[in-house]
C-alpha cells in the first residue's frame, strides 16, 4: 500500500544537515583547493542537492515505484513496444562484474570475454535479419534508423550520386520521417491504401531517381506482412534506391522470415523489444543495424573481428561515417539480448514468433466482435482495433478505454498511433502471456463498452491521480522544483 | 520453453476460437518464397544453469576494474555505486515498464523523470533539463543541433581539440549531410587558446563547444570562452563532468546556454561504454527546440499535483520529419539511477567526491612526476584526470607491464594525438586508495627501469 507522505518531493524531504553517504578521509595529503584550482573556476559551495537520509531515500522511490504499471506487474499490451517478459538471469548476467566492470578503452587482451560476446551477437544479428554486415553502436532503434541513413548517404555520395529523398509511408512511426530529417533528407509521405498496404500507385508516382531511401516498418505498424514487399523493393532498387527495414517488429518473424531474403538492405532491430532487454522507464535501448555487403565499408567503428581464436577491435574502416556516439555501444543491453538468443536457441527464438502471432490473432478473434479491427481477421504480432464507431454512437474514444482499462489493472494498449486508423488502439500481447490473461483482457474490454460513456470519460478512478491537466502541463509548464516556487 | 505458457491444449482452443487449422497458417500472409525454409544458424538453446556457467566463463576471460587497479578514463570512470542506487535501480516496477506515455499508471517514473530534472539544473545552474538522451556524444551533437536552429546560423560550429576525440568525431557525423561545417580549432598547453578561438568564431558560427574540464583533465578559462563566443554572438555549449561540479563553477554560471554531460558516472557501471546517460541542460529560451521527453507539473481532474510528458509538440510521435529530434526511447532508468546517487550524495557528498578526485589524482600527478622520465605534459591546473608524458616515448610497452602487474594505468593519446604519441592519459577517482596510487607510481617506475635497460645496449 503506497504511503504518500514519503512521496512527496525530494525537496520538500530535505532537512538541512542531513545527509547519506559517508566518503572516505583523504588518505593523500590534502591541500587547500584554492592551491590546486584557479579561483575563477571555483565554486563557493556545491550545489543545492536535496540533503536526506537514506532510509528517507529508499522509502520515497520505493513508494514511487508502486504508482507505475509494469511488466512484472500488469499486463502491458503496448502495440509496438513489445512488452514481453524480462527473464531475471539476463539482469544477473548484465551485472556481473566481469561484464559490468570493464571500462570501454581497456586493452583488447582484458576483455576477449566480452569480444567474443559482442562478435557472437554481430553473428546472430545477420543470421536473424539475412544480411551479412553489423554494427552495434547505434544506442536506440530511432539511432539505429539514423545511423543507416547516413552509411546510405555515404554510399550514394561515393557513387556521386545526389539523392536528396526518403520516402516513409504515412503509417510509419514518427522516428522514422524524423531520422529521414536528421540525415539532410527530404521525407516524402507515400500512402497506404484502406487495407493498410503501400499504395502501390503512389509509391510509382513518388520513386524516382532522387529517391536514397524507402523506408518500410514489415510487418507493418498495422501487424500486417507487406504483400507487394518484394515488388516494392525490386522497383526501388530498380531506381538505385536502396530498402531500410524498420526492425521494431522482428517479434512476428523469428526464423520464419529474414528481411535480408525479401529486398531490405539495412535495418535496426529493438534488442528492448524483441530480445527483451527491458524499457527502464523509457530506455536504456540498443539499436543495432544489419546491412548489405556493399554498405558495409560505411558502417560506424568499430566492429569486432576474429582472427583464429582472438577477438580484435576493427577502426580501420576508410570508408567509415564515424561514430554515433561515444564507445563501443549499449552493451550492457547487448548482454542481455545475448542471454536471451543464447535461451532460446534456434527453435525457440521461432516458438518465440509462433506464439506472438498465435496469442495476437487469439486476442484479435476475441476483440473484434467488441471493437472493429478495420485491417481483418487476421495479424501477426500486433494488431490495431478502432474506437471509432464507438465514439460515433456513444461519444466512448480510444482514450476513453484506454483510461479505463487501468481501472481493471491493465495496461493500456497504444491509442492514436498509427495515424491512419481512427480512434487507434494497437494491441500487442507477446508470447509471454496466458490464455487466461488474453481472455480476462477481452472479457473486460467488453464490459467497459457496456458501461456508462461518463463513468468512462472521467476514467480512470483507482488510479493514483486522475486524468492531467495536459493543456496547462504544456502552456505553463512547470519542468523543475525550482520552477514550482516561481509559480507560487 | 522458457518464457511462454501456450500448453498444447491451450493451442488448440485458440486456433480453433481463431479458426485455423495450425499455427502455420498464421502466417500465410507471408509469400512462400520469402520463407526461410530452413532453422536459423545459431547454437542450440541452453538452460538456466547453463547459461550462467557459459556467461561466467565469458566473463572470467575478462579483468574488470577490481581485478585491475582501474586508471582509466577519457569519459568513463570507475566511480563508487552506493548499494541504494542498485536496490532502487532493481526495482522491476521501474525497470519493466515503458516510457510514461499513461500518466496515470506511470507517476512512479514521471515524478522521478521531474525529481532528475530538477536535480539536473541545480548541478548545471541551467533552467531546464530534458529526462535524459543516449550519452555524452550524442548529447553534444544534439545540443549542436539545437544551437544552429536557435541562432539560424548554419556555417559552422567551433570544436577545440581540447573537446574528447569521440564527441568531436559523433559532431561531425551528425553534421555530415548538413551544411554547417565542424571547425576543429588546435589547443596551446591543452587548453582553449584565446587568440586562435577569437579569429575562428565570426557572425556564421551557431556555437562553440567547450569541455570543461576538458579531454586533457585540464581545467579551461571558461569564462574567457564564453565571452569570445557571445562577442561573435554564438552559444556557448559547455561539455561538463558532473562530479567536478562539487569544486568547480557550473556550466550556468559561467554563461553557457546549453550544457551536456555523460552521466554514467552518476551511479552507473561503466559497462564497457554503455548504456550510458546523455544529460542536457539549457536556458529557458531553447526549451522549445530541446530534444527528447520532458516531464512538467500539472494537476489533474480532482485538482491534486500530478505529472505528465509534456511540451510533446516537439517530439517525432506529433511532428514527424519537423520534430527537433528522432529521439524516442532514451534512458530512463539511467536518469532514476542518477536521480538517486544525487540524493544520496547530496551537496556535501558530492563535494567531498570531488575533492577527493582533485586531491588524490594531484598527489598522483606528483608522485610521478617525482620520476625523471614522467613529466606532465600540460602545466594548466587538472580535476581528476592528467596527460603525463613518456620521456622515453615508450608509452604501449610502459602500459603493456603494468597491466602485467594489475594495473590499467592509462590510455595511450597517440590514436587521437599523434603529436602526443608519448603521453597516456590518467584518471584517479575517489575509490583509488594511496596505497594503489603508490603502487601505480612505483609499478610505473619500475617498468621504466626494466624496459630502459634493453633500450640502452
Ligand atoms: C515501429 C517503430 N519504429 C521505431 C521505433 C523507435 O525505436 P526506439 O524507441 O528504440 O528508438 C519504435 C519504438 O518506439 C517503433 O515502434
């Protein structure tokens, strides 16, 4: 039962005097900072950090922890974010020391452990995505995307090429227009018919000679396997442009698909997804990509190599982009996905797939006779339902649901994305849930149609706090404690 | 298998309330021929117990920092976790849920996401924080990216080399496809030389990057700095080590406008390089143009204090290709790790961090240059990390036997500095005792006098 008096702020805790941690004496001999610092770069005294105990510590966020939804204890069916179940042996296997404790610029010699790890996962990307060339570094998939532009745009630059288009089409998540944008592209909007496919008309309208880049989320942000991807992808090589997998739903298509094999020429993968590394709140992520022979001269550095036994640190790309960030990458999420292919093992990374898609279209029977799914009867690891008729006949939204569904202590799936379907809820349950959670989820979705259109518009009711104020959040925003005393 | 429930009857009830004859059918929709046909090539699964004999064995291949004396640095440093930190960190409530996109079920983390920023700009004497991005170096090219929107200026942006080779390097990428050009200015004595900062920032330059203390361990005249840079009208964005804020002036203070950090050090291992924490701090003007989420205040329909995400029309999920950022997953458990070493620490605490890295890398510093063949190779005052040069010019064989006897002295500069070929950089945190900085020094020493005697015949 959560205690609200420890969860009020920090600052509002704080006592003058008080204090956790206890350091060290100085075991050197010490000298006066103003004999080892100039002056000018001083400061008087540290900053105004909270001053708490630490029991007061431990009590506040423990208590803070209690007001969040999580995996470990709800049901999360978060279409595209792949909620599955975080096993517990990949956090140990993370926080070994002999993993956790390395520092990035240690002698190759210290960390062949860790190499060989890291190479293995370089491996098990390419068998799994069907291309032949990896990097690691890239820290989310969002940095994934971009990060394969620019190895596109180094391409086309060494060609000589001007290609100065991505095309995206209009059902793709925003990180994807948003890399295009970062790279020095011009995105370019290509429609998806009602069905929830690439308008193949408007993508031959669209392709031309300018085109760098198609970017395709398959399976869709609908749940649903491309049918023209093949075409599509031969018509944009047949351009010179070149196919970016957007690899968030790897989920549906473990050994049963490999983009590699059907025309992509880059992708990230989500290892915070698919491979189960868990969201922390909003990241950490990775955001590996996988690429064709011919991109591969551009990837980031470095990449690690094998040479009879040893693992060895590559930078020695000429052809390069650089790096995306400091280091070698996310490792400590790199780790765990490792645990978890490792887990599996080839026929389980399949059931995996299997029995994603299978709890979906279980899901999605159950679901349709209460919301419409305008996209059909069947999906892979996702699928997205709509509020619409709902809110024509009773005034109920997809937020309204989604907000009552906290009530009945589930997670929300995801609402209004993708934009093209109205009154979006995009719902994907994972492998790692029952029978019998699908069914009491289903069960309560149809039982919140049947209530009350007030009851569920001031939804939810159990919850810590009630619907915010998000108009004022966004007009006066209020971003610090310091900035609460100015509004007082 | 390990991690779902379908038993064999549960299938068959599904695929028939589904109305299929078999899981395959599932996934018709995929054209036969693009079907792998095959198992994938990876080794076969393994349980529990073996998996974590196989992980230990990988890792037993590894010497971590404990096994070695760790002297290493340039961005990642083997600072003290306090327990709290993993305790709360291992909190599953936190760990295994998404970014707060339902505030109502997601007040835990959205009050901490506000609890880290608040921290974070009384560390940087800024008025805004975002909830955190992926590291240091791409926080740097971030904040670049904001400054050439804010000021319009697109000619270029001024990196001294005193700025860490590997954001300089993340800077150029971002920049590569843009038409702001990345202008690397050369440092005197390891620092920003006025004279050469002066005639390279003119009315193109959106920003010049200051690292304080920079690359070298030296401490810059940031305020010097800062008064070239907004002569010429650019912004200053300061690259800050959040543990030298205990001594040193804050980024605010000095003028900086927009302030970036890696943040690992705050409570997190240095797992060989990542995940790490991007922290980014800025002036209330640029709040509009900062990437990534950022919680705020509100209340909500019954009138109690709440909070939410907030100033969303920034971000890729409602402005798509116009967003000031792709950003979208960040680090969020990063920044609840950080928000608690903070609280843990508390002003006192820190400040007694950092006093212990300045005194114990100093007296470090000393002790070895007490030796003929150490010199320093900056005579600028340093924080925690410092430049000693090789008289000898033998840096990797020097490095090469002290690893033999457990120590990682150092990080050779010639990969970045070929005119520092014969210096390696060194870092002593608050957990390096006198004793091991003793045995650095004389385990260097001796080194010398046995790599210096074949040298001589
Ligand atoms: C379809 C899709 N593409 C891209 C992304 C971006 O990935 P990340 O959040 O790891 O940057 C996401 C995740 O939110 C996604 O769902």
């Amino acid at each position: 039962m959560r205690n609200s008096r420890d969860t009020q702020l920090l600052c509002e805790l704080s006592r003058p005097g008080r204090r956790a941690a206890r350091l060290p004496a100085c075991d050197v001999p010490e000298r006066d900072i103003a004999d080892l610092l100039p002056t000018e770069a001083t400061a008087s005294s540290p900053p105004a950090l909270p001053e708490v105990t630490e029991p007061q510590i431990v009590r506040h966020f423990v208590n803070l922890s209690t007001m969040n939804m999580s995996v470990d204890t709800h049901f999360y069916p978060l279409g595209s974010c792949t909620m599955k179940y975080n096993p517990k042996r990949n956090e140990r296997a993370a926080a070994m020391p002999g993993f956790a404790d390395l520092h990035p610029c240690q002698p190759e010699e210290t960390i062949q452990g860790m190499l060989a790890l890291l190479y293995e996962m370089q491996e098990y990307f390419q068998e799994i995505s069907g291309l032949p060339a990896c990097s690691l570094q890239p820290a989310a998939g969002a940095h994934g995307e971009l990060t394969a532009l620019l190895v596109a745009a180094a391409y086309f630059k060494d060609l000589g090429e001007n290609r100065s288009k991505v095309l995206v089409p209009d059902n793709a998540h925003g990180t994807n227009p948003a890399s295009a944008a970062m790279a020095g592209y011009r995105s370019i909007t290509v429609k998806t018919t009602s069905d929830g496919f690439v308008d193949m008309a408007d993508l031959a309208s669209k392709l031309d000679d300018e085109v760098a880049v198609m970017m395709i989320t398959n399976p869709s942000t609908l749940g649903l396997f491309e049918p023209h991807m093949r075409e599509i992808a031969d018509q944009v090589h047949a351009r010179g442009g070149l196919i970016y997998l957007d690899g968030a739903n790897m989920n549906a298509i473990l050994g049963i698909t490999r983009p590699g094999d059907w025309g992509a020429d880059m992708q990230h993968y989500n290892p915070h997804k698919t491979f189960s590394g868990p969201h922390g709140g909003g990241g950490p992520g990775a955001g590996p990509i996988c690429v064709i022979e011919k991109l591969a001269p551009y990837l980031p550095t470095p990449i690690v190599r094998k040479e009879d036994s040893l693992y060895a640190l590559d930078f020695n790309l000429p052809k390069t982009i650089g790096r995306v960030r400091s280091f070698f990458g996310n490792v400590g999420v790199l780790v765990r996905a490792y645990a978890y292919i490792r887990t599996h093992g080839p026929d389980g990374l399949r059931e995996v797939s299997e029995n994603a898609v299978l709890n979906a279209n279980y899901l999605l029977s159950r679901v349709k006779h209460i919301l419409p799914v305008p996209q059909g009867n069947r999906c892979m690891h996702e699928f997205v339902a709509s509020a619409n008729t709902l809110k024509k006949d009773k005034g109920i939204t997809a937020m309204d649901i989604a907000k009552r569904l906290l009530d009945y202590g589930f997670h929300a799936p995801t609402v209004y994305f993708p934009l093209t379907v109205p009154e979006a809820m995009m719902c994907e349950p994972t492998e790692s849930e029952s029978k019998e959670t699908l069914d009491a989820f289903a069960e309560v979705l149809f039982r919140i149609t049947e209530e009350d259109a007030e009851l569920l518009h001031d939804a939810p009711h159990s919850t810590a706090v009630s619907r915010p104020d998000e108009v004022r959040a966004a007009r006066q925003p209020v971003l610090t404690w310091a900035a609460l005393s100015e509004a007082n | 298998m390990p991690y779902h429930y379908n038993t064999p009857e549960d299938k068959q009830a599904m695929l028939s309330a589904i109305g299929a004859e078999s899981v395959d059918v599932l996934f018709d929709s995929i054209p036969a021929e693009l079907k792998l046909g095959r198992r994938l090539d990876l080794p076969p699964a393994l349980s529990e117990l073996e998996l974590d004999q196989h992980l230990r064995e990988l890792a037993s291949r590894n010497t971590p920092a404990g096994e070695a004396v760790c002297f290493l640095g340039a961005g990642s440093y083997d600072h003290f976790i306090p327990a709290v930190v993993d305790t709360i960190g291992s909190r599953s409530e936190f760990y295994t849920s998404y970014t707060p996109y339902q505030a109502e079920a997601s007040q835990g983390n959205l009050q901490v996401m506000f609890e880290y920023q608040s921290l974070i700009t009384e560390l940087t004497g800024l008025d805004v924080s975002n909830a955190s991005l992926y590291d240091g170096a791409s926080a740097a090219a971030e904040a670049v990216l904001m400054a050439i929107s804010a000021t319009g200026r697109h000619g270029k942006v001024i990196v001294p080399e005193s700025l860490h080779p590997e954001y300089r390097a993340t800077i150029a990428t971002y920049l590569e496809n843009l038409a702001t050009e990345v202008v690397t200015i050369p440092t005197s004595g390891g620092v920003v030389d006025p004279e050469i900062l002066s005639e390279a920032v003119d009315e193109e330059t959106a920003a010049v990057v200051l690292q304080q203390p920079n690359f070298f361990g030296c401490v810059e005249d940031a305020a010097e700095v800062n008064r070239i840079t907004k002569k010429a009208g650019a912004l200053l964005i300061a690259v800050f080590d959040p543990m030298s804020l205990g001594v040193l002036k804050r980024p605010g203070d000095y003028g900086a406008n927009i302030a970036v950090a890696e943040g690992h050090t705050l409570g997190s291992p240095m797992a060989y390089g990542g995940p790490y924490l991007g922290i980014m701090a800025c002036e209330k003007s640029l709040v509009r143009r900062m990437p990534g989420r950022i919680a705020g205040q509100t209340v909500d329909r019954r009138g109690n204090t709440c909070f939410v995400l907030t100033m969303q029309t920034r971000e890729q999920h409602i402005r798509r290709e116009k967003a000031t950022s792709n950003v979208c997953t960040n680090q969020g458990l990063f920044a609840l790790r950080a928000t608690v070493y903070l609280a843990q620490l508390g002003p006192q605490g820190l400040r007694e961090t950092a006093s212990l890295c300045l005194q114990k890398s100093r007296y470090a510093a000393e002790q070895l240059c007490q030796h003929e063949r150490f010199s320093l190779a900056f005579e600028e005052p340093t924080f925690k990390e410092f430049v000693i040069r090789d008289r000898e010019n033998r840096v990797d064989d020097l490095l090469k036997s002290a690893l033999d006897r457990g120590y990682l002295a150092g990080l050779p500069l010639g990969r970045w500095y070929p005119e520092l070929a014969d210096c390696f950089l060194v870092a002593v945190t608050e957990k390096r005792t006198k004793a091991e900085i003793d045995g650095l020094v004389s385990t260097l020493t001796k080194a010398s006098e046995r790599v210096s005697v074949p040298a001589t015949v």
